[in-house]
C-alpha cells in the first residue's frame, strides 16, 4: 500500500464545503403606512363635510329645528307645557310700570319690589317641574284687576281656572284638585259663614272708615270679623269644612289671599299669606307648589325586580 491510499475497508473521507449566505431582509420601507398622518388628513376631510352635513340638515328640517328651538329657550316640556319667561318678563316691566297708579280702572299697584319679582321667575325656571301643569284657582269678582299676575303665572305654565265668586270656586274645586287657591277678601253679594276651623285677626283697621266705625276698639272689631268675615276668609272656612283634608291641613295651607285694601295687616289660619304686593305674591306662588308637588323634582328611585330574586 503506498502512502496516500486508504486503507481497506474503510471510506475515503470527503471535504464538503458549504457556503450559507444570510437571507436579504425585504424592504419594508415601502410598505409602511403613515398612521397618524392618514388619521390628520380624515380629520380635515370631516371638519369640512360635517358643518355642510349639519347646515343641510337644518335646512331640510327646518320647521322641526324652529320648534325645538323654541322648545329650549321657552322651558317646554313633554306635553307642550312651557315657561314663557320673555312673556312674563314683559308683564312684570308692565306691573313696574304701574306701581303707584290710580284710577282709570287699574288696581292700586302700592309697594312692588321688581327685583324681588324676578327673582320669583329665576326660582320658578329651577323647580319648573314642581308648577308645569298645577293646577291653581283664583277667586275675583274683578278679575280684569289681576291681568297681568294672572297672565304671569300662566306664562309660568300653571293651569290657572278663574272664578268670580265662592259657589263658582265651590263647583270647580267639586271637579278638579287644586294644588293652590288665590283669592280676594272684599266680594260684594258673596256668602259668609261664622268662622270656626279658619280663624282670622286683623292687626290694624284696613281703612280708616271701619277704624272710626269702631270707635278704634280693634277688639271688637275681631269680634265682629269672626261672627261675619269677609268673603275670603269666609270662602277659606267653607273649604276647610268641605274638603278637610286639602284645605283644612292648617300647617299646610293652600290658600293665598291677595287684596287691595288689607294687605299685610291680617292674617287667616287657613291661609298662608295676606298680602297686597304682586312680587310677594309670586314669590309665596313658587314657594306653595314647591312645597306641594316637590315630588316631581326628585328623580324615582329605582324599582327592585323581586320577581328576579
């Protein structure tokens, strides 16, 4: 055997070289999609079609649009209930305008604070469900005297029924649940009844004439107030006797009496307030059906499903 062959049986042995060249990474470069710049170039594409979208649409619908525009600054609610706040606001300028004047037929407009008055209409919009759709009585053998107060509460969407004397506001109470009474205390040709469960007491003469009728005796002239009132008190006694539960609650009274010739210097127990101001009144309005329908500004509590459990 020379030297270089190989020996027998074994396999001559083979240098195999291999050469493995790394794969070229693909160029991604190319493929890459700018996000945020596609995300900017449909921002500007709506910024532009949107406000021609909505002009449009407005457009098409107008008459819609108008009424739900109407709807949010008047205060509408569900219902076509409403709070007509430029047309109360106009009626109140009106009232200032008044104070003070006699004759021609107006009703005395003595003290009248206008902001105290507008205030009333502020505290109205914030518990507008508490006086949308109550219902409220006013009793006045003139009602022409109270156009503008009358015109004012209805401006605040209350449903305002008017009866001219105490069988008329009788009947009406008979059909309907009033959450309030307004009424007056000089009615002429209106019954009276002695006053037993509604009680009144004047604190001073309500003119100078039945202070010199009675001598200035004010004693007597209670005394004779309780025995024959005026219609007012006496229409609040009738309907404490009538209706004990709504109106002879005398820690709750729905009554208001609101008057030319005894504001603020009477008082009755089944009333609330005696006053001859149109802001007072207003105000003790709010304040009554707050008081009374408060339910309606507190959301329901939600129902518990007992069938579930």
């Amino acid at each position: 055997m020379s030297v270089g062959e190989p020996e027998s049986g074994t396999v001559p042995q083979r240098r195999v070289e291999v050469f493995v060249q790394p794969a070229k990474a693909p160029d991604t470069k190319s493929e890459r999609v700018d996000v945020p710049a596609a995300l900017s170039s449909i921002a500007e594409l709506l910024k532009a079609i949107v406000p021609v979208a909505i002009l449009i649409m407005i457009v098409w619908n107008w008459p819609f649009f108008a009424t739900w525009l109407n709807s949010i600054t008047h205060g509408e609610l569900p219902g076509g209930l409403k709070f007509d706040r430029a047309a109360a606001a106009e009626k109140l300028a009106e009232l200032d305008k008044q104070r003070g004047l006699q004759g021609q037929g107006l009703q005395v407009h003595r003290e009248f604070d206008f902001r105290f008055a507008n205030g009333a209409l502020v505290r109205a919009e914030r518990v507008y469900p508490a006086l949308a759709g109550a219902r409220v009585l006013w009793v006045d053998g003139r009602p022409s005297n109270n156009r503008l107060e009358e015109g004012i509460l209805r401006d605040m969407g209350i449903d305002l029924q008017i009866a001219l004397n105490t069988e008329e506001a009788l009947n009406l109470a008979r059909k309907y649940d009033f959450d309030l009474v307004i009424s007056n205390l000089i009615r002429e040709h209106d019954t009276s009844v002695p006053l037993d469960r509604c009680g009144a007491f004047y604190f001073a003469f309500p003119n100078n004439e039945l202070s010199q009728k009675f001598a200035n005796d004010l004693a007597r002239f209670n005394a004779q107030t309780k025995e024959s009132p005026p219609a007012g008190f006496a229409m609040a006694e009738k309907f404490a006797q009538e209706f004990p539960n709504r109106f002879g609650d005398t820690q709750l009274p729905r009554i208001i009496f609101y008057t030319a010739s005894s504001g603020g210097i009477a008082t009755s127990r089944c009333g609330r307030i005696v006053t001859n101001r149109p802001d007072v009144l207003l105000q003790s309005v709010v304040s009554a059906l707050e008081e009374f329908r408060w339910e309606r500004l507190v959301p329901p509590k939600p129902q518990k499903n007992t069938a579930a459990q």
